[in-house]
C-alpha cells in the first residue's frame, strides 16, 4: 500500500529541492478578522442569548450558504463516533434547546436512539466564532414533526419516503426510479425525470404527502456550551457554560439546573 502525507504549509519547488514555506502559512497567522471581539465580561447567566445573536448576525452577514448549518457528532453501539452537517431548524433560549430535523432509520438516528448523548458545533469561520454544544437528544412531539413537514417542498416530502436513508443503492439510478414510484403513487405529476433539463417533476403537484412515521425531529438538550471567539495570536476567548438535566414527567423534556458559567484558558 502506498500512503502519501501531505503537509499543507509546505511546498518543494522542483528547481529547488529544498522546502520553503507557501504563503498558505502566512495567510494562517496574524491577526483574526475581528482581532478586538471578546465575549461578555462578567459571562451572562446563560450562553442561548449569544447564540441566538451569533445566528442573526451571521444570517445578516449571509457569508455562506447556511449559517445554520452544525455539524452533529453521535456515537455508535461500538463506542466509535460519527460526525455529519446537518440544519438547525429550531432554538429555545429559554429551555436551552436546539432542534433538527431527519430520517429517524439513518445512521445517525439510530445512533440517537441506542443512547441520545450527542455533540453539535457551529462554525462561522468568517467571524471566528466558534460554539459547541453537548448534551442529550430527544424526538420531537409527532405533532411538531408533522408541522414542520408540511411547510417542506412537496418534492422535498416525496423524497423523505423514496429514501431509505443510509442504506445500500445498488446504481445512483435507482433512487430516480424510488422517487418516480413516490411521486406516483401521492399522485405527484410532471414531466418524466430529466425532460426539459429538469431533474424532477415540475407541473403543479398535489400537496398533502403526509410524513412518513420514520422522519422526524430531534431536540437536543444542552449540558454544556462552550463560545469560542477568535483573537489575535491564540489569544482566543472562550466562555464554557454546564448544568445538570433530569428527565421530566412531561414527554421529551428536562428539568435543568441553572447554568454555572467559567472562563477557558485558550
């Protein structure tokens, strides 16, 4: 086997065999972007407020496709971790809580289900900020998925059931011929996949595809948050905020202690 490393600060020009540093390594030092920004000080009593300015802003600044984007870390059965993007479709300062959306049969549900410990990180790489979030996720009430499904592209909803997310397709074809199937049989008309350059049916289709009952939402419930701010020379800022969750009589939720706020060395 041939394993090839590759160092991405470095570069041989063939004239000259010896290394010299690219200027990939001067653009990944120096100063941050926003080299004067810092989080509170004193911390406030909990970390959603921020967060939820955190989004707005970097919705405002609409610098990449999905500032809602997280990438969401769960662990297998195996002890082994697994990390994927997904959307945050949901937050609730007040509980603590953020919410997304997914096939409960995929990998990553049925990794939430043999336990719930999850991990989610924002990244806005444009601001340099930084937040992550520990803690335990739960499905949404059925009621909750199914408003949420309904405001979803009927294309979109067709597709949650033409997909059986995660599992083995034999040739990239047969997911057009699963859709076709779901398009037909929610009597979803149009154009046949691929006439007129569009992919999938254009013509008005009919829209109450209901929600399959393996799709829905997870809320996760936060343990712990860390804010992370970007400064000059790793002179980075970072608020860490913990508290304790125990699971409540009402269905899907938790009774939270307050929140115990800390500064981290960067």
């Amino acid at each position: 086997m041939l394993v090839v490393l590759i160092d991405l600060t470095m570069s041989v020009d063939p004239r000259h065999p010896h290394p010299h540093p690219e200027p990939l390594r001067g653009a990944l030092s120096g100063a941050c972007a926003f080299a004067d920004q810092a989080l509170p000080d004193p911390l406030p009593g909990e970390p959603f407020g921020v967060l939820a300015q955190w989004l707005a802003e970097a919705a405002e600044r609409n610098a990449q496709p999905n500032p809602n984007a997280m990438t969401l870390a769960t662990v297998g059965p195996d002890g082994a971790p697994s990390a994927r993007v997904v959307l945050c479709r949901g937050m609730d300062q007040a509980a603590g809580t953020l919410t997304f959306y997914t096939n409960y049969h995929s990998r990553k549900g049925r990794q939430i289900e043999s336990g719930g410990a999850v991990a989610l990180v924002f990244h806005w790489d444009h601001l340099d900020r930084q937040a992550r979030i520990e803690g335990a996720a739960v499905r949404v009430s059925a009621q909750e998925s199914d408003a949420y499904f309904a405001g979803r592209p009927v294309l979109s909803r067709v597709a949650a059931w033409a997909s059986d997310q995660s599992q083995p397709l034999g040739r990239r074809g047969q997911l057009f011929e699963r859709q076709a199937a779901a398009e037909a049989r929610f009597g979803v008309t149009g154009e046949p996949a691929g006439a007129q350059g569009e992919p999938l049916s254009q013509q008005q289709p009919r829209t109450d595809v209901p929600r399959p009952p393996h799709w829905g939402g997870y809320r996760v419930w936060a343990r712990r948050v860390e804010l992370w701010v970007g400064h000059t020379y790793r002179l980075h800022d970072r608020g860490l905020w913990e508290r304790s969750l125990r699971p409540s009589s009402a269905p899907g939720a938790f009774e939270a202690t307050a929140w115990a706020t800390s500064r981290l060395q960067p």
